[in-house]
C-alpha cells in the first residue's frame, strides 16, 4: 500500500514517528513524499495544549477533503490527541477510518490492514499496556542531517498541575541501558553525529527500573558508541543536577548545555504547579552549576498567565530573568487543559493580560540573549553543519549549529557557504558579530 506518513507534534512524537515508519516499510508498505499518490495518510498527531490540538485537527481535515475526490483513500490518525480524545475525535471527524493511541504502534498494521472505507472501528490500542520497545529499527525522515532524537523513556510519574502528559503517556516506563545503547549504535552506524537525548522527564530516568538515579550510568554506555556530540534535554530542577553538571565538564564529548525548564519562580505558583523550589532555590541551583561547569549554556523555559498569577507574580519573574541572566529562554501561555488539576483552578488570568505579560518577558529576556551572544565575538568554537542555506543580502548561508545550540528551538552559526563546506559533519568557526539575539555571523577557519 502507498502511504503518506504526516508527523507532528514534538521530538518524542518524531521519534514515533520514525518508529513506525520503520514498521511499515519492513511490512512491505510503501511510502510517497505526496499525499495526492497515496492510497492512505496516517498522521502521528498531539495533543497535549489548545494551540496543538487546534492545528493537528486541522491537519486532520485537510486530508479528509481528500476523500471528496478519492472515497477509497483510508484516513488512520495515531498519537497524542487519538489517545486523549478517543471516541470524540472519531466523531467529529468521521472520515477517519482508523486510530491507534500511544500504547501499542504494531496495532498501526491492523488498522491499515481492518479499516475500510465505511467508518472507523474505534482505538485498537485501547487498554493495552504501553510498549515502549514494541518496534526495533528507525526510519530517520523526519531527524536533522548529522542529529538524530533518541527516547530514553515513555510517559512520567511527576504531577505537575498544568501537564496532561501522565494522563495520555502514563507513569514513567524507562528503557534499559543496553536497548538504549542497542539504538544508539544503529544510528551511530547510520552516520548520527550528534545524538539528543529526550524524553518526559530525563532526570528521572532509571529511578523506575533501577531504583536510583541512572543518568550518568546511561551517559557512560553512550559515550562508548563514539557518537561526538550527545546533547540532554527535558531536565527537572533537582538536586543531582549538579553532579551532572560535573560529569558534562568531564566529557568534552557531552556538549556543555542544558535544558531545564523552570515553569515560574514564585513559591506560591511553584506550589500550585505541583513542584517545588522558588526564586531563590533555583538562583543557588544555576550558581551551583556554572561553578560546577564553567561556560556551560543554560536553556529553560516558563507559563506565563498560570491562574491566579498577579502582577506582583510577573514581575518577580521578570527580576528573576534579570539576576540568573539564563542563555536561552522559550516561553508559553497557559493553556487551560481539561482534566488536569490547574483546569479546577479560580481566578483564570485573561487572556490580554497574558499576551501582555508574553511580550514584555520575551522582550526583556530578547536585551538579555543579545548581551550574551555579543560576548562570545573574536572566540572560536566547533560547530555541527545542519546543511540548511538562506539568502541574506544576496549572499548564501550555512546555518550550522555550536554546543550550545539545540536544533529547531535555539540560535544558528551563519558562515558564508560553498560546495565544500557542505560536506562537512563538523566546521571550526570565529564568531565575527551577532546577527540578532538568537544567531551570529562568524568566519570559517577550519
């Protein structure tokens, strides 16, 4: 059969993504780079905010006005929002013909092989256990040229208020090291240059299946697959971040940066988000890791507009920004998710205000990422080649990347390209001068 394979949503979901089509393609289906050939579209949707779920049910749509053209094009849709919404996204959108969950991606065969074209039968994967190592190989479609995700673990045993993950993932399932490791070599092997570890909750991972805290050992078995660069992300504000601070200073092999989403710093939202720590607590925690790795890059990322935030709330968020001075920053609205324990909450800060206090925290913290990335001009880095150009000025550019950007949410290296340069993995650059607060201009020396 000729599928087109959509996937959307985040790196966890891409990774998915790639699972199945490994899955498809070993089960003789073929894929089409364009739906129009195809004689079904599955789409790996999400659904964990409003503004996703909007857009993937879109997407949805999109495909099912197809069907006015082609009655026999099979429309399967699996992922997040199949596994959150189940019986309601079959009916509001009854042109699809199949949909499995999280739980089970072989139930991805059944469906495309029992669903015809006169409705759906339901979620086949409903009530199945989650197989988190239920497909063995990867097709790399959707990973950058030289970086590829790797998943560490499924689902979380954390109950932030705001977060609907648990409720569609589950309680956190790790992978054992040596199936992690096993996965590793093979994309090793497929030329992966910089391999991002992902998942939930990376700090966590191990304390289910080992019974402590595992990370380190896990990094001990990746280094060995002589992969150059290994990147971490999704980290909890914990106490063994330190101590993993001191192992990333150790191994000029794991790149000296780390994403640790913060979500607010007032004691009192921090309490209601069902986490712990406040402004002060995570000051101490940032000093403590850049003494422990001098020059390491710090991402995180904050909800503004969490009920009952008030002005004095932002502003003590806004002050934080100032002091912790922090390289890379995302921030997000709150999304008021059905079936989480903030949906419950009073006093629901409008939506202007939100917006309001969106804008003046990314333009603070816009002044803040200039004066750090102006620092770093006249110094040297090694930096990964992404293989993607743009024009500026009439001028073609590299984009390429440094330790301490991660792909698609940081800053890129720009170096005036050529032919040669393109073939490179790796490419040894002078930082010239910024060209916004997120990418710089910089010079190739080697």
């Amino acid at each position: 059969m000729k599928i087109f394979f959509d996937a959307l949503g985040c790196s966890k979901a891409l990774v998915d993504a790639e699972k199945m089509c490994f899955l498809l393609e070993e089960n003789s289906h073929e894929l089409v780079s364009d739906p129009a050939e195809a004689q079904a579209i599955v789409i790996n949707t999400c659904g964990f905010i409003k503004k996703a779920k909007e857009e993937n049910i879109g997407a949805i749509l999109t495909y099912a006005e197809m069907k006015k053209t082609n009655p026999r094009l099979k429309i399967v849709v699996s992922g997040c929002l199949t596994e959150r919404y189940k019986k309601e996204l079959l009916d509001l959108i009854p042109e699809i013909d199949g949909a499995i969950g999280v739980r089970d991606p072989l139930k991805l065969l059944e469906t495309l092989g029992n669903n015809g074209p006169d409705g759906p039968s339901g979620l086949l994967d409903e009530g199945q256990q989650y197989k988190i190592e239920a497909i063995g190989g990867r097709r790399l479609y959707f990973s950058g040229l030289n970086y590829a995700y790797l998943k560490i673990s499924e689902g979380c045993s954390r109950s932030c208020s705001f977060c609907a993950i648990p409720g569609i993932r589950g309680i956190q399932q790790s992978r054992t090291v040596e199936d992690i490791v096993k996965e590793a070599a093979v994309l090793s092997e497929a030329g992966v240059r910089e391999l991002i570890i992902i998942s939930e909750d990376t700090m966590s991972y191990g304390k289910d299946l080992y019974k402590k805290f595992s990370l380190i050992t896990l990094l001990e078995e990746l280094l060995k697959t002589g992969i150059p660069w290994i990147r971490l992300m999704y980290l909890y504000p914990d106490r063994e971040l330190v101590k993993l601070a001191q192992f990333i200073a150790s191994n000029e092999r794991i790149c000296n940066y780390i994403d640790m989403p913060l979500q607010h710093v007032n004691k009192s939202i921090i309490s209601r988000m069902k986490r712990s720590g406040s402004s002060g607590d995570y000051l101490g925690l940032l000093k403590n890791i850049r003494e422990a790795s001098p020059g390491i890059r710090i991402r995180s990322s904050f909800i503004t507009g969490y009920p009952g935030e008030t002005q004095g709330d932002h502003e003590e968020l806004m002050s934080f920004l100032r002091e912790a001075a922090l390289d890379r920053v995302g921030f997000f609205e709150y999304s008021d998710e059905e079936n989480t324990s903030s949906f419950l909450e009073k006093n629901k800060v409008k939506a202007g205000v939100i917006k309001k206090r969106m804008g003046e925290l990314a333009a603070l913290q816009e002044i803040i990422s200039l004066e750090k990335i102006g620092a770093l001009e006249g110094s040297e880095m090694l930096c990964i080649n992404d293989g993607q150009v743009i024009e500026e000025n009439g001028i073609r550019h590299l984009l390429l990347r440094s330790e301490y950007d991660a792909p698609e949410i940081d800053g890129h290296i720009m170096v005036v390209s050529d032919s040669a340069l393109m073939e490179k993995d790796f490419i040894r650059v002078r930082i010239k001068n910024p060209y916004n607060a997120h990418d710089l201009f910089a010079e190739v020396i080697g």
